[in-house]
C-alpha cells in the first residue's frame, strides 16, 4: 500500500503557491527544522522582530527544538534534568521542553508534519476546504495555528472536559469552529464519531488531519525529535553514560516515534508507553476515565509502532495532578528547595504540565524496575508547561484548601518517593503482538482500514518507508518556496 500520497495535483498547488505569495509564507524543510543553521539568514534576521507565539508566517522557522528564548534566535535544544533530589532514583532522567515552541507545545510540529505535505502537493485547497484538527488538546492548537497563517479555516475538535486554558486559546486566536465532544480525554471515539458526522455533512468542503492515524506526524518526530534527544545525549553523557530508556505517553503515538530514531543507535534503550491507569488499554486492554489531559486513550493509535515498545508504564493519574501542585505552589517549592533542589531548578517546575508529570513518574517507574544507576539516562518530553493548567491548579486548591508545607511533604512522599515498580509491564513479542491486534477494532471495524493494511502495519520494512521519506518532502517544499519567489526578494 502506498505510505504518502506524492500525487501533485497541479491546480491546486499552483492556487497554493499564489496564497503563500500573498500571506508571505515560506515554508522550512524538515531539515531547517532539525537543523537552523541551514535556515538562510535573511529569514533569521527577520526573525529578530518577531516574538515566539506571534502568528507570523515566520514562525514557521520557530517549529524547531533549537529554539533560544533569550535572544529570540536558536541554539542547543534546551533540556531540564531532574535530579535525584526530586526523582529519589540514581538515574538521571532529562526532559526536552515543548513550551519553547509556537503555541507552547511542540504539537505545533505534529500538526505542520500533517498538513504540509498536503499543501506542497496540492492534496489539500486551503482556499476552498476547511481543515479539521480531531485533538485531545494540545494537537488542535497546532493546527489552528498554521490555519491562522494561511488565512484558512480550522475545526477543533476536542473533548469538552479539558482546560479551560486550551478553549480560550482556541478562541483567541481565532479558531473557525470549535466543537467541544462529549466526554474528557479517554473519549477518542466520540472525537471521531463527530469527524465522520463532518464528512457526512460537508464532503470535500474539509480535509481531515487526524494525528492518530497521519503519519507525517510519526514522520517529523522521527526526524527531529529523536535527533534533539541524540544532541542532548552527547551533550550530558559522560565516558560511562547509557542511553537506557526513552519514556512516552503514547498520545497520537506521533512523540513515541523519536524512540524509533534513538533505538538506530543505541540498540539498547528500551522505548516504554505511558498511559493512565485509569484508563490501561495498552495494559490490559481496559477502559476508563482520567485526568491526564494530551494522552488519548481506549485505542491504539495507528501509527504506533508497537512492535518496537519494550514496556508499557500506567501511571495512577493521582501522581501527576498532586506533583503539579507541588511544583507550583509556593510551598512546594520551598520544600523542594529545602530537600535539596537548587533554586535554579525549582523555577523550571513550572515548564511540566500534567502530561509531562505523568512521564516523569513512568520514567521513575523504569529507573526502579531496571535498577537503573547514574551512568543510565532516561529521556522522556515535557510536551507543554504548567501555563496550560493554571484553572487545574485552582481547581484543587478549592477541593483541598490551601498549599502547606505540611502538605508538601505529605506529597512528596507518596507521588515522587512512593512511586513504585507497579503496573510497569515488560513486553514480549506475543505482547507486543496482542497489543497490535487491538488496532483491528478502531481501524478496521470503525475507521475504514483494511485487515491487509494491519498485516502490512507490522511488517518492520513497513516502517523503514516512513522514517525515509523527509527527504522527498523537503524537495517538494524547496520547489513550491521557488515558485513563490519570496525568498529572492527578502
């Protein structure tokens, strides 16, 4: 079956050449993104002018994990270490931060891995057609933003349970529609029970980017994810240093894919899966609700790559709501401090939202089930920041009363140092496999996938297509940037 469509169709793309002429849009390959000093330095120092979360066409250039806050340009992709006085494990555990991105998280990237091979193909008229973000969040935002660029209209969809931060966002920026599904974050199918009601209603007038299934966003995790992780590895390691274990929740399966990248060279890191323990359908084939708000869940995402997941970690979503207070509130960080904890560190707390607490508690799961010691690095993503939750924090302040240190304390103690080695799975090839099968009954029954395709979906060459195919893209993107000719005249 063929992987990506490189159809062109010549109309369209000739009308999208003309719109990226009159919005000044030049697009980055997907090498610029992995690497900005290919990026000309015309477009950098326009650049300077223009601010991180700006809808600038430019910031286009900014979907990159090189980016440098303080000077507004780009440099080394920046990284938090947790030390052993937070995570209590000899283990160092290192997460890249996805606020520095546009929008604030680094689905902006997942969301540009979707659509621009759809544009620079002329497979999709944003002049004509709508295009639809089925999301748990984060993934919504992307989209939306790339529309504002073009001047194109975005559907959000996403459940009607998750912050409040993420609907004002929405509406901020000027979102065509958002449509708010029954349900929080564990109700995928109702996510898509309304995308085919959409195309039911509206035929080709929208073009459905669906991030569970898209694997342009497995394809740009691939290519700059993973390669982020590999220059923070040789930046930190030492003579003795593993790469022991890359730490994901499984999402989209669109972040989980770096892990793709990172086992290529360095056979031995084990890629383990997160998901809610309220919710264990790669666990146990279980269902249920939670408040881990970016994961997704009760189906196995299309594009994830299970053959190649050593373990899968639920994480009792108690551990991350009570560590994100901890890590904001003012006595929670002065108890952090006081164990230890440079102050430094402290005010970086807030870069991890809920999601990234719950792979942080998953990658202390892996240090103490592998009896992992300082010379093992355990990677994992902090896709968004606290910025995202604040009404969640006050959401618990109303339930529980005010933040003491007594408290502090009390969390401490059972969500960071009483994380234990429990609902951490290893995985075997039957495993893996009945992990696999579970796709047929979202893929096949409900979504329109053929058995054969599921066939082909194990099959390891499958995949070596997909990890190959930037290159091809990037051609596409260079020839449409020729055609419109904004380059030669910056």
């Amino acid at each position: 079956m063929s992987i990506f469509d490189m159809t062109v169709r010549e109309e369209v793309l000739a009308a999208n050449v003309n719109l990226a002429r009159k919005r000044n849009i030049i697009m980055p390959t997907f090498a610029e993104q992995g690497d900005p000093s290919r990026i000309p330095d015309k477009v950098k120092a326009r650049l300077k002018g223009v601010g991180l979360w700006d809808v600038n066409p430019l910031n286009l250039f900014r979907i990159t994990w090189h980016n440098d806050v303080e000077t507004g340009g780009f440099g080394p992709v920046s990284y938090v270490e947790l030390p052993g006085s937070i995570t209590g494990v000899r283990a160092r555990i290192i997460g890249i931060i996805g606020k520095y991105f546009p929008t604030g998280s680094h689905k902006v990237g997942a969301a540009f891995g979707c659509l621009v091979p759809r544009l620079v193909t002329g497979q999709f008229d944003p002049a004509r057609q709508a295009a639809v973000w089925p999301s748990t969040g984060n993934y919504c935002r992307g989209g939306a933003f790339d529309c504002a660029l073009l001047a194109t209209d975005a559907v959000a969809i996403l459940p009607q349970e998750m912050s409040k931060e993420r609907f004002d966002w929405l509406r901020e920026i000027g979102t065509s529609e958002v449509i708010a599904t029954p349900g929080s974050e564990s109700n995928v199918k109702e996510i898509y029970d309304k995308v085919r009601e959409l195309r039911a209603e509206r035929g080709d007038r929208i073009v459905v980017f669906n991030q569970f299934e898209e694997f342009g966003n497995a394809l740009w995790h691939y290519t700059l994810t993973g390669p982020a992780f590999e220059e923070v590895f040789n930046a930190v390691r030492h003579a003795s240093s593993r790469m022991a274990g890359y730490v994901s929740a499984t999402g989209s399966a669109g972040t989980i894919s770096a892990g793709e990248y990172l086992k290529k060279l360095y056979p031995y890191c084990r890629i383990a899966a997160v998901e809610a323990l309220q919710c264990p359908t790669l666990y146990m084939n279980g269902f249920g609700a939670h408040r881990i708000e970016g994961i997704g869940d009760k189906h196995v995402p299309w594009i994830h790559n299970v053959r190649n997941t050593d373990a899968v970690a639920a994480i009792d979503d108690d551990y991350p709501m009570h560590a994100l207070r901890l890590f904001n509130e003012e006595a929670g960080r002065a108890f952090l401090e006081k164990k230890g904890a440079p102050r430094t560190l402290v005010d970086q707390l807030n870069l991890l939202g809920i999601s990234s607490l719950c792979n942080v508690t998953a990658a202390v799961k892996m240090a103490k089930y592998y009896e992992l010691d300082e010379n093992d690095v355990i990677f994992t993503v902090f896709t968004d920041s606290a910025a995202m939750y604040l009404s969640r924090i006050e959401e618990m302040r109303s339930a529980y009363g005010p933040y003491s240190e007594v408290q502090a304390a009390a969390d401490y103690g059972r969500y960071i140092e009483g994380v234990e080695t429990d609902w951490f799975r290893e995985l075997n090839y039957r495993d893996r496999k009945q992990i696999h099968n579970l796709k047929y009954f979202t893929w096949v029954e409900q979504q329109g996938k053929t058995a054969e395709e599921l066939r082909e979906l194990w099959e390891p060459e499958f995949w070596e297509q997909i990890w190959t195919a930037a290159p091809q893209f990037d051609k596409l993107i260079a020839q449409f940037n020729e055609r419109t000719g904004l380059l030669a005249t910056l």
